[in-house]
C-alpha cells in the first residue's frame, strides 16, 4: 500500500510541475519584429494627392487583432498596423503591453477616416473609442497624424503583399 500512495504522490507531483512548465512557455516576452505584409497610402480630401505612404502589418484574426503591436520596443516612421475589423461598428482600442505612444485612426467601410485617438500612452487600459462606426483600424508612431497633416474625411488605399 505505501508504494502506490507514492507512486500516486510522484505522479501528481509530475504533472504540477509539467503544468508549470507549459504555462511558463506560453507567456510572450520576447520583442517582436515587423513583418511587411502590404503597402497603405493616406490621400488628401477633395484632391487624391498622397499624403502619405506606409510599410503595414495586418491584423485580421483574433490573435493578430488582440495582440497588435504589443511588445515591440520602436517602430520605424513608415511603418505602421492596419486592423481589419470583421463588420464595421464602434471600435475600441487600449495600450495594454504596448511600450510605444501611437496615434489611432479610425477608417470606415468606405476608406474615410472618420476619427482619432492622437498620443495614446504606452501600457495604458483606458479605453480609446472611435467614437463613430469604423472598418478599419491604422496605428502609427504618436505625432505623425499631425505631422503629416491627416485630417477626417482622408481615404486610404492599401495592398496586400
């Protein structure tokens, strides 16, 4: 009888730990580098001209749309994210484990941007809302909406690689 109560305790023991060790495994630490998947221009309202163009990641999936440009330590200026939301709606953002201050740019179905979320923080839960329906979601480096003169009512056009 004592050595099944053993063997019992030993496995039990066992699966703590491997337990632990999976779970370990599964947190994401590590930075995360940029992974160019398609080109987006910014055009100017009333004349097309391109204000703007830009290296971008999609965010499709959930994983993709939920983790966002989380972990990454800088980003390049013409580089940014592009969330593509699966119906157009109130769309709401935060900067959980983003350790980069971006500009969020909300674009309805028909490519329009329709709001703002300038300078969000770094590791900030508050939430940022569009405020009006929105498609799409483009994340930039905080300043460059301005910088760059970007403004409700400017389209956008993107291609995937």
């Amino acid at each position: 009888m004592m050595n099944f109560g053993k063997i019992i305790v030993l496995a039990i023991v066992l699966v703590t730990i491997s337990c632990k060790t999976e779970s370990k495994q599964s947190i994401k630490t590590e930075t995360v580098s940029f992974t160019k998947e398609g080109t987006l221009a910014i055009l100017s309202y009333g004349t097309d001209s391109i204000k703007a163009d830009f290296e971008i990641e999609i965010a499709e999936t959930e994983y993709e749309t939920q983790t966002g440009l989380m972990y990454r330590k800088s980003m390049k200026e013409n580089r940014g994210m592009l969330f593509i939301q699966p119906t157009e709606s109130l769309q709401y953002f935060y900067m959980k484990n983003t350790e980069i201050a971006l500009d969020i740019i909300y674009i309805n179905s028909g490519m329009k941007i329709v709001s703002f979320q300038k300078n969000a923080q770094p590791f900030n839960e508050d939430t940022l809302p569009s405020n009006v329906p929105a498609k799409y979601v483009f994340e930039v480096n905080a300043g460059l909406s301005d910088k760059l003169g970007l403004q409700v009512g400017d389209s956008i056009s993107f291609t995937r690689d």
